[in-house]
C-alpha cells in the first residue's frame, strides 16, 4: 500500500468517514466528525502508522489532509 493510501485509511479509519470523502481539500472543522478529539486520535493514529512522533508544531499545523502530506514528507514518507 503506498504512502497516500495509507495515510486516506488512517484518516477514515480516525474519523469514521468514507475513503472517498478523503481528499486534499479535507480540513479540519469541515466536519462534525473532524473535532479535538478525533483530531488527537487522528495525530496518534499516523504516529502508529508511519512510526513517527509528530512534533506539537506538526499536531497544530495539522489542519487537512492536504497538510498532513506536506508534514508527513518532512519526516522522510513519500507521497
């Protein structure tokens, strides 16, 4: 499974959502479902995943899926 497709299942597993409601254009608030506490389960979630530690700069920036890829690649994951 490739880095996107990992990181959609993490997102939709995190937020009970469709795959295909998964998209760049996803932001933070865009959605009931998307509030502080999936947000932090969402940030342990890709942690577990990518085995990373994302940094509480990384967790505030983490504002759509769009950035959670520009983060991610900080952190040496290809997209």
């Amino acid at each position: 499974m490739d880095s996107t497709s990992k990181l959609k299942q993490v997102f939709a597993d995190s937020l009970g959502l469709p795959l295909e409601q998964i998209t760049d254009d996803l932001k933070y608030h865009s959605l009931p479902e998307w509030d502080s506490i999936a947000h932090m389960s969402l940030v342990a979630a890709i942690d577990d995943t990518f085995s990373i530690t994302l940094s509480t700069d990384d967790v505030i920036n983490l504002s759509s899926f769009a950035a959670a890829k520009e983060i991610l690649t900080k952190y040496g994951v290809n997209f």
